[in-house]
C-alpha cells in the first residue's frame, strides 16, 4: 500500500521511468513471492521482492536498525546501531542497516552508468525500505528482535501472534476488514485522507535518519507503550535472548483489543501515509 499510495503523487516522468525499469527487467520466474494477493500494480509487485530474496542475498540486516527501546534520544547519527554497507562477514551476512542500505541503494538507482537490471533491483530495495522503516518495530528492539520474540493474542483468535506481526499486518488487516475494503481502495482512501495534512507539508523526505527516530518515538509512545500489562523495558547490554523475551511476554498473559486497537491504527495510517509520499518524493527526485 506504501507503493500505491507513493505511485498515486508520482510525476509523468517518474512514473513512465519506474514502470519501464520494472518491465525491461522483470523477477526470475523461479522466485517463489511470498504474498500471493499482490494488486496489480508494477510497484505493488516490486514492494516485496527484497523479502523474498533476502535469505539468498543474506542481507536481512539492511531491513530494520535496531535503536534499543531504553534509547531516549529522537535524534542524532545511527552509528553506534547501523553498521556501513561492507564486504560480507564470515558467515556471508551483508552489513549494513535500513538507512544505509537505502542510502546504497538510492546512489544505484540514480547512477545511469550502472546496469539496468542493478538499477532495477535497486528500485525494488528503496520501495520495500521506505516501507520497512515506517514499522515502528523496524527502527528500535527490546532485546526482542524487533518484537519477533513475543507472543500474545490478537483479539479472540486462538493462536498467538508476535507484535512484529501485529504491526506488519494483522493492525491492518483488521482495518481492511472492518471497513471492507481492497488494499487498493484503502490506499487510495488514505491518499485522499492525507494528502492535505502530509503530502504539501515539509515531510523531510530526503532524511531517512530522521525517519528511524520517528519510528523509534513511536514504538516507545504506542507500540510497546500502549501494551497492557506493559512490557519491561530491557536495560542497556542486557542479552536476556530471544526465548527468553518471548517466555516474559507471554507469562504477561497479554490480549490485543479494542484499546490497543484503538491506540495504534490511526499512526498506523498516518504512516503508510507518510512512507507512500516520501517514497514519491525519492523517485521524484531520481527521475
């Protein structure tokens, strides 16, 4: 939805360069997508392709930076959690993190001298971070990885869910829902919703640092603030691990409702919305 919501405030020109990019140099068939409802929209596709390729690439730290919860600055450099894009690590892993993956990937777009399929792919990585960097829990973790490591229950449903999920999909998913919607039509509903608010407004659609911090305030304020029972938040250095988290979280006997609910799906909103116009603004720019 970020990507129907940037292509609905993309110029002429962008538009025809991102959807002749993505037609000269299209996925490898043997790529199996991992979400089969995709709108049929040349970026909608391209939006989740950097997941579906990212444990070949081993590059999954480029889609989140992890700003520990206890963190109480909203602004500054990265560095001490964001490590620059290198040479792999023993393991084969990619360092790097989402801002200075998407500060890679940004120059490849933009350089003409690099090849079309890099440009292309390059395209499909700064749709999916601009995405990835508007969910709360990709720019902060609570020893949690990001709250992958949790468990709770998502209303009456019988299975638990982690809050990454929760605030991946399931938030919206409701929302889609409960107002019987398409993704298509949600995301231009949101378009018409904000445009005035956002899309005119000085959204520093050039500062993906400031877009970390953003989320990061966020997660602190309504992600994991509006919990309840509330989760402890970690101290610095303190490794409790990934089972471990998950056991405290659920020994919280935890329920997402209505307040919860409530809390979170209009930031929710207000984020898809702000992601869909940077993400204009980028290409915009690019071409």
């Amino acid at each position: 939805m970020v990507a129907l919501i940037a292509r609905e405030n993309l110029s002429k020109s962008a538009a025809a360069a991102v959807d002749k990019l993505l037609a000269e140099n299209p996925t490898a068939q043997s790529l199996n997508p991992y979400c089969k409802d995709v709108p049929a929209d040349s970026m909608a596709v391209a939006s989740t392709w950097a997941d579906d390729v990212r444990r070949g690439e081993k590059n999954g730290p480029w889609h989140y930076v992890d700003i520990p919860l206890y963190v109480t600055a909203t602004s500054g450099p990265l560095d001490k959690w964001c490590d620059p894009i290198g040479p792999a690590r023993p393991d084969g892993t990619k360092p790097g993190c989402v801002t200075s993956a998407l500060e890679y990937e940004l120059k490849i777009l933009r350089d003409p001298k690099q090849s079309g399929a890099d440009r292309t792919n390059a395209l499909r990585y700064v749709i999916h971070f601009v995405g990835d960097m508007h969910q709360p829990l990709h720019d902060s973790d609570n020893e949690d990885s990001g709250g992958n490591c949790t468990a709770m229950k998502f209303f009456d449903e019988p299975n638990p869910w982690n809050l990454h999920a929760i605030w991946d999909f399931k938030l919206i998913q409701k929302d889609l829902t409960t107002r019987k919607v398409t993704q298509t039509s949600y995301a231009k509903d949101l378009n018409v919703q904000f445009v005035a608010k956002f899309r005119d407004s000085h959204l520093d659609a050039s500062d993906p640092v400031k877009w970390a911090w953003e989320g990061h305030e966020l997660a602190v304020k309504t992600t994991y603030g509006a919990l309840r029972p509330a989760i402890a938040i970690e101290k610095e250095n303190a490794k409790t691990g990934c089972d471990a988290e998950r056991a405290k979280v659920t020994a919280l006997g935890i329920t997402i409702g209505d307040a919860y609910y409530d809390a979170s799906i209009t930031p929710t909103r207000e984020a898809l919305a702000k992601a869909g116009y940077r993400l204009a603004a980028l290409l915009n720019a690019t071409f």
